[in-house]
C-alpha cells in the first residue's frame, strides 16, 4: 500500500525531533539538526514539515544569523521535496511566558507575545505555510483569583483580530487554525476544548480566517469523544487543521504514535476524514504531533514515524472496506429514512400542523432493535482483518 499522494502526512519538527526530556528525566537521544530531519521526512515519504519558530530559529538569533539558517533549511527542503504547510509561535517556552502570552495580565507580555508571532508569521509565510496554528499552551491559570476569565477572553479575542488585521495588511493567504487543550502545562488553560474554540471563533472580527486544530490527546484526556469534537468541527466548516496522535483518558499529554491506543476510534476517525461513509473528505495535512517512547534511540524515532503513516493508510483501507461491506450498507441504510415531515427549512404553521397529524406509536417505535450490536461487531471484524 503506498501513500497516493491525494494524502500529506505530515510532522512537527518538535515530534519526530523530540529528545525524550521530560519532567522528570534528561534528554536520552541527541537533538537532530532541523535540515537532517527535512532530508528524513523526505526519505519515509512524509511531504511536509511543521515548526514553531523557535525550533528552527533559535530565541535571540540575529537577524543575519535567522536569514542564513532559514536559507538552509528552503534549501534542505527543496532537495527533499518537503513542504512547511503549517507554522506556529513557541508562546510557551521562555520565562516571560509564565503566566499566559495573549492572556496575560502584563501588557509588556502581551506587546511581546504580538510581536513575536508576527515575526513567526513572516517565518512561516517566507517557508511557504497556509495555516498558523495558535496553541494556548500557556494561557491559563493555577489560581483564577489572578484575572477574571472575561479578560483573559476578551485579550486573547483582540490579539487574534489584530494578527488576522497584519496578515490582511501584508497580503498573507494564511488561515489561523486554534487549538485547544483543557490542562498541561496550566492548571486549566482557557478555551479548553474545540467547542469551547468553536464558539470563540464566531465572535471574532475576522471568524472567516479562522478555524480549529483539533488534536486526538488533548480532548482524550478530559474522556470527551473526539470524533464528534472533529465531526463538529467538519459540519461547520472549520476543521482547518488536524493533530493525530493517541492517548488513554486521564493521562498526562501522551502524544503517542497514531493508532497504538484505542484504534476503534482511530479507525472512527479516519473514517470520517476520508469521507468514506459518504461524508465531504477532509482535505488538509494529515499531522502527526506526536513523538516516540522515551525508550527510544533515533532509529526508534524513524519507526514511530514510519508506523504514524503506515497506521493512517492501514485504517484507511480498512474504512473503505467496511463502508463498501453489502451487510454495513444494509444495516447504515435503514438509519436513513427520509423525515416524515421536512423540518430542515424551518418553522411554518403547517409543518407544524403536519407534525401533529402524524399517527407514530411511540411504544412500537420504543421496541424495536436498531442492530447495532451486529454493525458495530463488524466494525470490530474489518479492523480485526477477518471481513
Ligand atoms: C506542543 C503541544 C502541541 C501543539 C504544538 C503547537 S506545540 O508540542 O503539545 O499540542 O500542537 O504549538
Ligand atoms: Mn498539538
Ligand atoms: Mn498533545
């Protein structure tokens, strides 16, 4: 099975670059140059590349220093036939970052944190991306005797507006995608999951630039159901972006190879993505933020990768199987029975007459099996491989 190219799977140079440190524990791989792992990427058939700022260009780089390293890394791109299609701000990593970027309750903080991401946003523009990503990973609180929430709302509220403002100035194609996350490295973090996004996004001055990133670990780890995260996100048009890894409910951030937790619901998933049950198909990058088991030395690293692409195209194949199954499709058909009164066009008087003139014997409606014992047992056969 090879990767036909409709597909773009793609990883964050902080993933597949990720040394194992964690809080607890020292690096126990060596930090790979950013251009090393473009010409990788390459080779596993990845096309593309993600980053934040700073994990190419170094905090307090020079701007000659910036330009020689960015010229690099288009030309390590080049050769390897490796896109960027998406970038983002590290609003997370430096001791100014403490207490939120956009959220914070210092306006120093917060001049820094809109200038730095515009400098990111001409980075990521001159590598070629269409999407920024915005993770909050920082806008939180341990204690919300600090702020009020409807503060930390309404400036986070007017950095994405003025950022939208700056790319419409620079005549930017470049569309914002959120990403939310309920805890880790905060206590709480604001905006907590893509719904909470969902609803931000539509009070914000420019809302048509801007979508949401959903990733599979950070709505796991509140036991939320991440497929409906993203299928809401699909209804409404703003699945701009996507970061695929796995989790176990209640962990810390797991950021684990595709597919090696729960695989119904990675199965679930990319089932919907590819629109195999007759949905509109996801188009954008497949992404990857997810990085190896710390037991791992760089070969290790490379079979992660391998198994992230591999799991996607796996699941892939196994959802057009079981949509394409005459016993599925027998069983999906009888959920789809045309409305006995159209609603879908609204309100009328007479719909609403017509609703009442309806003879519907609820008690036999209430005592009928819907099969789902047995769709769902095939489900379980075509990812099993026994259909
Ligand atoms: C960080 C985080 C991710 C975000 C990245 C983008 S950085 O690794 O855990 O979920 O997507 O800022
Ligand atoms: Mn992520
Ligand atoms: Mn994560």
């Amino acid at each position: 099975m090879t990767n036909d190219h409709s597909t773009l799977f793609s990883f964050g140079l902080w993933t597949v670059g990720n040394p194992g440190r964690d809080p607890f524990g020292h690096a126990v791989r060596p930090v790979q140059d950013p251009c090393h792992i473009v010409q990788k990427l390459g080779e596993i058939g990845a096309r593309g590349v993600n980053l934040h700022d700073e994990d190419l260009v170094p905090f307090g780089s020079s701007a000659a220093e910036r330009d020689r390293i960015v010229a690099d890394f288009k030309k390590a791109m080049a050769d390897s036939g490796v896109s960027c299609p998406m970038a983002t701000t590290n609003l997370f990593s430096q001791p100014i970052f403490k207490d939120g970027a956009f959220t914070s309750n210092d306006p120093r903080v917060r001049a820094f944190a809109l200038r730095k991401t515009m400098d990111a946003i001409d980075l990521g523009v001159e590598l070629g991306a269409r999407t920024y990503v915005f993770w909050g990973g920082r806008e939180g609180t341990e204690t919300d005797a600090c702020r009020d929430g409807r503060d930390a709302l309404a400036h986070f509220r007017e950095a994405i507006d003025f950022l939208c403002g700056y790319c419409d100035d620079q005549g930017y194609d470049l569309r914002f995608a959120l990403e939310a996350k309920p805890n880790e490295p905060r206590g709480d973090i604001y905006l907590s999951t893509t719904g909470h996004m969902l609803h931000f996004i539509s009070t914000l001055q420019h809302s048509d630039r801007v979508g949401v990133n959903p990733e599979v670990a950070h709505e796991t780890m509140a036991g939320l159901n991440f497929v409906h995260g993203v299928a809401q996100a699909m209804e409404c048009g703003k699945l701009f972006h996507i970061d695929l890894n796995a989790q176990r409910i209640g962990r810390y951030d797991q950021d684990l190879r595709f597919g090696s937790e729960d695989l119904k619901m990675a199965f679930l998933l990319v089932r919907l993505l590819e629109g195999t049950n007759g949905g509109a198909r996801y188009e954008g990058p497949r992404h990857f933020d997810a990085h190896a088991y710390r037991t791992e030395d760089v070969d290790g690293v490379w079979e992660f990768a391998k198994g992230c692409m591999r799991t996607y195209e796996l699941l892939a194949e196994r959802a057009r199987a079981f949509d394409a199954d005459p016993e599925v499709k027998g069983l999906l058909e009888a959920t789809k029975k045309p409305a006995l009164v159209d609603v879908s066009g609204g309100y009328s008087a007479e719909r609403a007459a017509a609703l009442r003139d309806l003879d519907i014997d609820a008690a036999a409606v209430g005592a009928e099996g819907l099969g789902y014992e047995r769709l769902d047992q095939l489900l379980v056969e075509h990812l099993m491989g026994a259909r």
